[in-house]
C-alpha cells in the first residue's frame, strides 16, 4: 500500500500550546491586547487578517479536533505536525 493519496492519514503531533505559540509568531502572527479577565489570547496575523483564539495555558495539549479548528481558523497547514 502507499502512503499517498488524499485519505490525510498520518499520525498528528498535536505540540503544547506554549511550542503553538512559538509556531504562531514564526509564521507571522501577533497576540493581541486582552479583553478581559478570562485566560484565553487571541492571535492575528496581520498580513491575512486571520485571527484564532488560544487557551492560556502553557503546558496543555489541546484535543486532536479543537488543534485542527485552530489551525483551519488560522489559515495553516496540519502538515507542519505530521
């Protein structure tokens, strides 16, 4: 059997949200100032527009789906975590 192929098969390394973060600014985006008391950050980037919403703590994994939400809101490929 191949590995090709659409199916999207592959093992997704879901990293730690302080390692997504450090993605995040690598690939341009910038956290923006709070807006209230909660521990959640939203990040943008500036050069698409593209914001996404990320949990404020450092060590946490987020589940399979909600890492995957992330990256579709912030425009970028789960290929960089396979």
């Amino acid at each position: 059997m191949s590995s090709e192929g659409g199916d999207g098969l592959g093992q997704l390394r879901v990293p730690t949200l302080r390692e997504f973060r450090k993605y995040l600014k690598q690939h341009g985006f910038v956290r923006l100032p709070k807006r209230g008391k909660g521990d959640h950050e939203v990040w943008q980037n500036p050069d698409t527009g593209k914001q996404l919403t990320v949990d404020g703590l450092n060590s946490k994994r987020p589940g399979v789906g909600l890492f995957k939400a992330m990256l579709r809101q912030a425009g970028l490929d789960e290929e960089d975590f396979r």
